[in-house]
C-alpha cells in the first residue's frame, strides 16, 4: 500500500492509467473514505472521471474497487488544472514531496520619452547577450512602451541633452572580450618570450662544465 500524504502538504501526483492526464503538483487538503465521499455526496464522475477524460460509464463500473480506499482531496498549485478526489488505489507511485517553490522574475527599466526606440536596439542586443551569457535565457528582453506624452521639441531637446550629461562610458560586451582576449594573447606571447629565454640560456655551455 502506497503511504499518504500528510495533510496540507504540497507533492508531485502520479496516476495510474486513463488517469495519467492529471499528474501534476497538488495540495491534498482533506483525507476521507471513499463511502464518506460518497455520504457528502462528491460526484466522482464530475470531480475526477471527466477531468481524465473519462465517461461516468466508466465510473459506474470502477466504483465498487474503490470501496475500502481513502480518498485525497487534491487542489492545483499553479492555478491552473481542476481540484480532484482521487481515490488512493490511482496513486501510481507515493506522492514526491521533493517540490519546490520559486519565483518568476523579471527586471523591469523605465528608460523615459525616446522619439526613436530603434535607438536602443544595441542596449536590447548587449542586455540579451549578458542575460543569455550568465543566466542562460535567450532573447529574455522586450522593448514596452508605457504610454506617450506630449511636450514642446525644445523641452524634449532639453531632456535629451541632460540624458546624455548623466552618460558614462561603458565597454561593450563585444569590446570586454576583445580586450580580454588581446590581454590573454600578450600574456601567452610573454610567456612564450621567457620559455624561449630560459632554454636559450640552458643551452649556453658552462665554462670549465662537464
């Protein structure tokens, strides 16, 4: 017999056969017998049957395997999917509580009035590369506008030019590798320069040496 659950936990399900198309993660809320479920009047063929897929016909014939079985009430994590009452014998394998919960994370910019976005298509490109490079997601930056305001050219002028007193000089991605290559290609071409010294230097006949 496959141990349950503890109330409230939260655990990966895996279901026996037509029932497979309901694995997922889930929060088993209430442990029942299966002739208590049918006393509160828990309809199994709207509460599990059809979200499997399966017709009540096929509940009818199940219905008496199910009679000395607990029942698990299980609820979705991840908002999507049906809350169920599963009978305990359509646990495939024990519930794996090894489930984790993480976050969806996004940066959000707010970059400001732009009159051309194409001109920050290098700044999407160089952020696609570090995110790509250091995190391993590809492509993970949109360009989003957050409405439109409108203002006098002379005061947009004025905003442009106190963006730009507010810029740094920054090394692209593209430029950083460049010069880290060309520093590892000095430091080799030195190294090779004390190897080729070093033997050079072994090779010099010692006077009065064997």
């Amino acid at each position: 017999m496959i141990p349950l659950p503890t109330l409230n936990s939260v655990c990966a399900y895996t279901f026996t056969g037509g029932f497979a198309s309901l694995n997922g993660i889930y929060t088993v809320s209430e442990l029942i017998s299966f002739s208590e479920a049918l006393t509160q009047g828990i309809d199994f063929t709207i509460h599990l049957y059809i979200p499997a897929g399966l017709s009540p016909a096929q509940y009818t014939t199940d219905a008496s395997s199910y009679q000395n079985t607990t029942v698990l009430y299980l609820q979705p994590v991840n908002g999507t999917g049906t809350a169920i009452y599963v009978p305990s014998s359509l646990l495939a394998t024990m519930p794996d509580p090894m489930v984790g919960c993480y976050n969806n994370l996004a940066i959000g910019v707010e970059l400001g009035l732009f009159d051309d976005q194409t001109q920050l298509s290098w700044i999407i490109s160089e952020l696609n590369q570090i995110i790509s490079a250091t995190v391993g997601v590809t492509n993970a930056v949109k360009l989003y506008s957050l409405g439109t305001t409108y203002m006098s050219v002379s005061a947009y002028n004025a905003l442009v030019a106190a963006r730009k007193d507010s810029q740094s000089p920054y090394t692209t991605l593209y430029e950083q590798i460049q010069q880290q290559d060309a520093a590892l290609t000095a430091a080799q071409a030195l190294n090779a320069y004390y190897q080729n010294t070093l033997l050079a230097l072994a090779a010099v006949t010692v006077p009065g040496g064997s």
